[in-house]
C-alpha cells in the first residue's frame, strides 16, 4: 500500500513518541508499503525537504513553532500548523501524489485537516492512532477548567474524530470514551496496544558504575519528568528506602519538573538518588542492562487509561516494574495478571515503598521476572503486530 503517516514528532527528536514512529515507519517498509511520513518543521528555510531514514521518505514541511514555548504561542501554532503543512505540501514534487491510506498520530489534536485533505484527494480510509486523550487528562490534572479554551479544544478534538475511519486507542479502558463516536455506520473503533522494533545495541554514555549507585539494585526511571507523571512520590520513596544501602534510584530525562525533583533531591541529602540528562534512544537498552527495575509514574488524577511507552522499553529489556498510577487504569491489572512487577494505586509513599522493598527482595528469590517481561513485549507490543492490524483496518 501508498501511505501516508502524519505526525508531529519524529527522529532526530528524542520523545517516546518520536521513538514509536519511527519504529513503526520502518516495519511499514520492511512488510513492503510504501510509507511517506509528513511531519511540521519551524526550522526550515524553504517550504519543504525530502529525505530517506533508513528507506522511509520523509516530507518536512513549513510549519509554526510548536515546541518549548508558552501555551498560547503553542496553540496558535498547533491550530495553523495543520494548514502550513497542506500549504507547502501543494509546493512539494508530492503534490499530487494519491494514497491508499491516510495514518495520523495524537497527540497532537490539530491534525484533522490535513488528514482530511488527503483523505478526500485520494478517496482512501483514514486510521487515527490514540496515545492521549486530550483535553480531558489536562481537566482531570487541574491544568484546565471546562471553560471557553476547554470548549475549543474539544471542539478541534470532536473534528480530528469525525475525520477517522478507525481509532485506535492503546487500552480496552479507552473504548468507553469514543461510544458515541462509533454510532454513525462505518466507523470501526479497536485497540492499537503501544509497540517498538526491534532494540538498538549503541553503548551507553552513563555508567552506574562510576555513580554512587554503583553495586547497588537499581530502580531506573527514564523519560518525561512533567506534572502528568507525579513523579514527587517517587523522591518520598528514596526518602523512605534511604536505609536500605543495597538499593538505589537513577532518574535519566527532561520535562518541566526535572530541574526542581533534582534540586528537592540535593535539598534533602539523598545519596540514593542519580539525575542524569536525556539520552539518546539507542541508548537506553544499553543503559537498561546496567539496571535491575524499571519505574512508572502517573499522577493519581489522570481518570483516562495510559500504557507509558517506558513501560514497554522496560519489558523488552527483561526489567519488571514498579508503578504508581492513577485508580482504575488497565496497566495495573496487566502488571498483576503477568506477574512482571508491583503496582500501587493509592499515592501512597508508604505502600509504594512496601511494594518497591518486596521488589527488590524477590528479583533474587524470582528468576523468572525477566523470561515473562521479555514474553509479554514480543506478545502484545510488537511494531510487527501495530502494522498488520492498521494495514487490515484500511484495506
């Protein structure tokens, strides 16, 4: 099949999201499609730029900054970033090129109409791929009220729907929300789970052992550090795992919250605790090895169902998890049903570090932790398997 995959984050940028695309743009090519991905760009100096990642073509087009800048700038440049790209599409050599599928990516919900655009040119299905569901998770964090900017983004958002053919979204929880989408006939909604390809093997710049967690067993969180995550439980829970001297915490990531959870750490004299800058992805397998639990946080409030992407590097490298998140959301019953690690619930530093100290004490006694987490990534979260079922979905 000729598709075309929208999105605003890909590779050289370093968010799980970047990560998961281009995996999927090259097991795209390696099944034999032909794959356009079309992504916003504020850093060109012309209206578009072709280029080849490892056999995917690549369109960059002209577009407003949308990234590391204040809310309202960002969303003014997300609502015209849709109608820049169609814009300086009609000036690229793909101009008229026609597609037998239109793949987009949320976040972001701006996308709708230049899905639509294309979609209606070429008279193909459209696949809308759903990793959050916003505004709501921002309402449910106190980001956000239900006034006139809520009513506007839901409004974008009830457009980017009614453009889709199929939705997918990453957990069973998540069907609940689109039921009344799926009322009008020829809709198809189902349940995308999150992938990755295959591991890279590039050698890691950070090396536990020439850190103060070196001999220790090591919980290891790497990834955004941003008010969705709540990650302040996780420094309440070095607080209370501070004597336990065979056990520390690394933190590798960005995020709006990284600077201050690094200086509370330094306030508060945990020698348990390592912050480290962002890696390269390909680095973070290598990294992985040198760590024993992976961590992950969600902020208690979130009411929607979320399957971090940090979950799944964790379980493709055989570490089992340690999870604090919000009541109700289906990672914990996966958690629990394939024994791959603890899960709390209840924003408790007490039960987490109940559930960390039981953790720790049975990756000895349980060998078999890393034999289940690596069954569990090739069952449910292959790139593989993501392709497949969006390729049927617009055949």
């Amino acid at each position: 099949m000729r598709i075309a995959l929208i999105a605003d984050t890909f590779p050289p940028l370093r968010t799980s999201g970047a990560v998961q695309l281009r995996d999927l743009s090259r097991e795209f090519v390696r099944q034999g499609h032909a794959l356009t991905v079309m992504l916003p760009s504020a850093d060109l100096d012309r209206p578009w730029m072709i280029e080849d990642l490892d056999g995917v073509e690549v369109l960059r087009l002209r577009a407003p900054k949308t990234k590391d800048i204040g809310y309202v700038r960002r969303t003014i440049g997300e609502f015209v970033m849709p109608f820049s790209m169609l814009k300086n599409l009609r000036k690229s050599p793909l101009a008229q090129e026609r597609w037998d599928g239109v793949v987009w990516y949320a976040p972001t919900i701006f996308l709708g109409p230049i899905a639509g655009a294309l979609k209606k040119a070429s008279g193909c299905k459209g696949y809308l791929i759903i990793r959050d569901i916003f505004p709501e998770w921002a309402v449910d964090m106190g980001l956000m009220g239900r006034g006139l900017p809520y009513r506007f983004f839901k409004a974008v958002e009830r457009y980017q729907y009614s453009v889709a053919d199929v939705i997918g979204v990453q957990t069973p929880g998540n069907l609940t929300y689109f039921r009344k989408w799926t009322q009008p006939p020829g809709r198809r909604l189902e349940v995308l789970q999150n992938w990755l390809g295959a591991p890279a093997n590039a050698p890691c710049s950070i090396a536990v052992k020439d850190t103060p967690l070196a001999g220790r067993k090591v919980f290891v969180y790497a990834g955004n550090m941003g008010v969705a995550q709540g990650m302040d439980i996780l420094l309440d829970l070095a607080v209370r795992m501070r004597a336990r001297e065979d056990v520390g915490f690394l933190f590798v990531g960005r995020g709006s919250d990284a600077r201050r959870l690094a200086a509370d750490a330094q306030a508060r004299g945990l020698d348990n605790v390592v912050f480290r800058d962002e890696i390269h992805p390909d680095e973070i397998p290598s990294l992985y090895a040198q760590c024993h639990i992976g961590v992950v946080a969600l902020d208690r409030r979130h009411k929607t169902h979320n399957i971090p992407g940090k979950f799944l590097t964790y379980m493709q490298s055989g570490l089992p998890v340690l999870a604090s998140i919000n009541p109700g959301n289906d990672l914990a019953s996966l958690i629990d049903q394939e024994r791959v690690g603890r899960v709390t619930t209840d924003a408790s530093a007490d039960s987490l570090a109940q559930a960390a100290t039981e953790l720790a004490d049975a990756l000895d006694a349980n060998p078999g932790f890393a034999a289940r987490c690596k069954a569990l990534s090739a069952r449910l979260f292959s790139a593989e398997t993501a392709v497949r079922q969006v390729v049927m979905a617009l055949d």
